[in-house]
C-alpha cells in the first residue's frame, strides 16, 4: 500500500479481512464434507469387503472415490484456510499499525458529554 490516507488503508484492510474470513469459513464447511465423505467412503469399502453392500463393483468404485476425493478436498481447503489465516493475521497487525499511526481527537458533544440548557 502507498502513501494514502491511513484510514483509506484501514478501511481496505478491514474489507480484506472480511473477504478472508469468508474464505476461511467456507474452507471448513468443505472441510467437513470432506471428512463426511472419507468416512462414507471408509463405511462403504468395510461393507464390500464384508459382503454387505453386495458384490457388484459399484460400492467398491463409490468408496474409492469418496475416500480419494475426501483426502484430496480435504489437504487442498486445510492449506488453503491456514493461508487465509495468516494472510488475515498479517493485515489485523498491519491495520493495527496504522490505526496507531492516526492522531485521534475527542470530539466534544459526544454521548459522554451533557448539555445544558
């Protein structure tokens, strides 16, 4: 960021954090399906191998691909969220610094202050 006003910085700081949280937040939902999925998966090769769920392939196609793509979502939104989380660290502490940086004034009339009649 250059030069501008501090507070034009804070106030694309803050958007950012937002959109990271956000980014954050549906990386754990993902995260959740993922793990939904390698379970489903992990049940469904118990019952091929147990000859529960039957004989034909597609049980044993089915697990495969819930464990697979479980394992893959999952590692993919786990880094993907501790990005996120770091990038959303490194500019809380550099809005921090500039909210630092502004001279704040107190501003007479405020709810604190009573005016008489």
């Amino acid at each position: 960021m250059t030069d501008a006003d501090p507070r034009e910085q804070i106030a694309l700081l803050e958007a950012r954090i937002e959109a990271l949280a956000e980014t954050i937040e549906h990386c754990q939902k993902l995260i959740l399906v993922s793990k939904i999925a390698m379970a489903v998966g992990a049940l469904l090769l118990a019952g091929f191998a147990v000859g529960v769920v039957g004989s034909s392939p597609m049980p044993l196609l089915l697990a495969i691909i819930g464990i697979l793509g479980g394992v893959v979502v999952f590692g993919s939104n786990t880094s993907t969220a501790k990005s996120a989380m770091a990038d959303m660290k490194a500019a809380e502490s550099h809005r921090a610094e500039l909210i630092g940086m502004i001279e704040l004034q107190v501003v007479d009339g405020g709810a604190g202050t009573r005016l008489l009649h």
